[in-house]
C-alpha cells in the first residue's frame, strides 16, 4: 500500500484561467486601500463600527476583510493565533472533500466499512450523514470526552438534523481511519502548506492516539479545535472563494467547494431544537449557508444568497461572499453576539459596496 504522502499531493490544475484582478498572498497578503478594490472606505468604517459595537471587548482587533484577494483592512490583533471552535468544523469537512477528490470514499459510503465498532448500532450511517449532521450519533454526551465510543442512537439516519459535538469527533475519527494519518497532517500538506498558512501559527488539537494514530478533535470544542489567526483563516476563505484553485493549481475539486456550500439540508427535516433549529434549509457540508429556511427566511438576508461562513462560539467566524469576491473573518474570545447583529452588518456593508445602490449579482 503506497504511504499517505504518496496518495494525498494537490491535484493539478484543471480550471480555466481566472479574471487578471483576482490576486492571491505570497508569505503576506497585498494590502490594498478599499478604493483601490471598488469599496467605499468610509462606508467599509461604518460597518466595521456598527459590528464592533456590538462585540465583545475584543470588537473588530481580531479581523481581516480581503476583496479581489487583496486585504482593505486588518485589525491590530489579526496575528494572534487561537483555538476558533466550531469553525474546525468546516476545516473537518475539507478533509472529507480531500479523501473523496481521491477516490477513497464517497459521501454515500457507509462509516461502518471504516470503523467497524458502528457495525451494531449505525449500520445505515454514511459519511454524508456525518456531514451534515444528521447520523443521529452518540457517544455519551453532546460534550463527552470520549466520543468514540457508539451508544443508542438519538434518531434514524437522515430524519433529524442534530448539531452534535460528540458526532463531529466521531467523524473526524472516520476520516482518520480513511486517511490512514492524522487528519491534521493531511491537511497541513494538501491544504495549509500551499496555501501559506505559517505552520509555525496553527495547529489542530487532538484527543492523542487511538490504535496507533492521532485523532484531532472534529468539532471544536475541548481546546481540540483549529487553533489560527485572522490572516491565515482568511486564505482558507480565498481558497473557497476561488473555488479549490490556488495560483492556478487545484487544490479542492470545484464540484466539493460548490456543493459543500450550498444547502445539503432539506428546509422539511426537523431539527432537535436549540442550535440544531438554525441548520434545516441553512446547513452544507460542514458548513453555514444563506439558503431558505422553513418559514422562508434567511440567515443574512442583507446578505447575497451565495454567502456561506464557519461558525464558531465565542463569535468566530469566516465568511465568504462570491457575489462580492469578499472574505471576511473576524476572531475573538469574547462571547456570542445575536446572528442579526452580521445582518445590520451586511446592510451596511452592501452600500460600501455599492454605494449607488445598484443590485448584486446572484450566483
């Protein structure tokens, strides 16, 4: 069998040459003013005020905005690396992207064929399941310290969605049983390498070794997240926002960025209340989208429909915004803010952007 660097290198370019204004950052990302990239500076203020008033005390230190590639405005802390909780989630999602572009699963092949201690009670579970959290998994507990372990299952595969910390881990468990390595090595040299991140600024938290190889943390939560800064999240946004392509190499497959971030939830499917009441009609693989829910709203609707983010708590999050060839990502450990709070945002960033309030092009 070929060792996992030899069956996981980038894949070649196969994409179409991109717009000449579309930039992408060596070691540091070209800093541009908001006029140079089409963005009303003092309306682009406007909105970073609004949101950072209504943060915690870390307010806006902590972010980075990048249009056409180029970043218009950091923040003084944008540097400053830390565990970005349940935004590892969409990092998770990645891998299985990564393993699929390989042909060594499918989103519709069974856990079990991969981690067998599923055979008894999650026969049916696939990873697609996994990936948009309705397996209906557990592992003693939303927050359990051993999550590998399968009891009773909540509910039947694919009739709830259930936003579930313990089936994250448990899926990043899979996705390391398909690797054959540590999902964080994948990642580092297939996505983190090339794409710039400084490996010497991020890590990826683990629950140590389960038969022979590290399992990183899938969710987030435990201090077994992602740990990173503004400007590196931000080139993971970049690398979706241009569609798994990096300085004309492909990275991802086009059809998993398309599909990993649209709706992969039916609006219909009940949810488990709380948290998990946000994700029918609004969740993809693993990550957050715009789409419809079931009573017809969206989640940002100042927002275009395509926009799509990583979530996590303490107000961690990653936007991407295709219509406006924007990323945004703003970081901290302050606690939560109310979803509409990045509403006001997006309505007042929407006149930075079009200041004579001409429409935005729908994907």
């Amino acid at each position: 069998m070929p060792m996992p660097s030899e069956r996981f290198e980038p894949m070649p370019d196969l994409t179409p040459a991109k717009p000449q204004d579309m930039a992408f950052p060596a070691k540091e990302w070209e800093e541009s003013t908001p006029a140079s990239q089409g963005v009303d500076g003092a309306g682009l203020e406007r909105a970073l005020s609004y949101l950072s008033r209504h943060c915690g005390e870390d307010g806006i230190a902590e972010i980075a905005v990048v249009r056409n590639g180029r970043l218009i405005r950091k923040g003084e802390r944008s540097g400053q690396s830390h565990n970005v909780w349940s935004c590892t989630k969409s990092f998770t999602g990645t891998v299985l992207g990564l393993l699929i572009d390989r042909g060594e699963c499918s989103l519709d092949s069974p856990a079990a064929d991969f981690l067998p201690s599923l055979e008894e009670e999650y026969s049916d579970v696939t990873l697609r399941h996994f990936a948009t959290m309705t397996s209906g998994y557990d592992g003693g507990g939303d927050q359990s310290r051993n999550p590998f372990a399968p009891t009773r299952p909540l509910s039947p595969p694919g009739v709830e969605f259930r936003y579930r910390d313990s089936a994250m881990n448990q899926f990043a468990h899979l996705l390391t049983r398909i690797a054959g390595e540590p999902i964080e090595d994948l990642f580092r040299r297939c996505i983190a390498d090339p794409i710039g991140i400084n490996p010497s600024d991020w890590g990826w938290g683990d629950f140590g070794a389960i038969d022979g190889l590290r399992v990183n943390g899938g969710a987030g939560n435990q201090e077994r997240g992602v740990h990173i800064n503004a400007l590196d999240l931000a080139r993971f946004g970049h690398l979706f926002l241009r569609e798994g392509v990096w300085q004309g190499r492909r990275l991802l497959s086009s059809s998993w960025t398309e599909e990993a971030t649209k709706p992969q939830v039916p609006a219909s499917i009940p949810s488990a209340g709380g948290k998990s009441a946000e994700g029918p009609g609004s969740y993809g693989f693993n990550w957050w989208t715009n789409g419809v829910r079931s009573d017809g709203s969206r989640r940002w609707p100042a927002a275009p429909p395509g926009a799509y983010a990583a979530l996590g708590f303490n107000n961690n999050r990653c936007f991407i915004v295709p219509e406006w060839e924007l990323v945004l990502v703003r970081l901290g450990r302050d606690g939560n803010i109310e979803e509409s709070v990045y509403n006001g945002f997006f309505q007042l960033l929407g006149k930075a952007l079009h200041p004579r309030g001409s429409e935005v092009k729908t994907r």
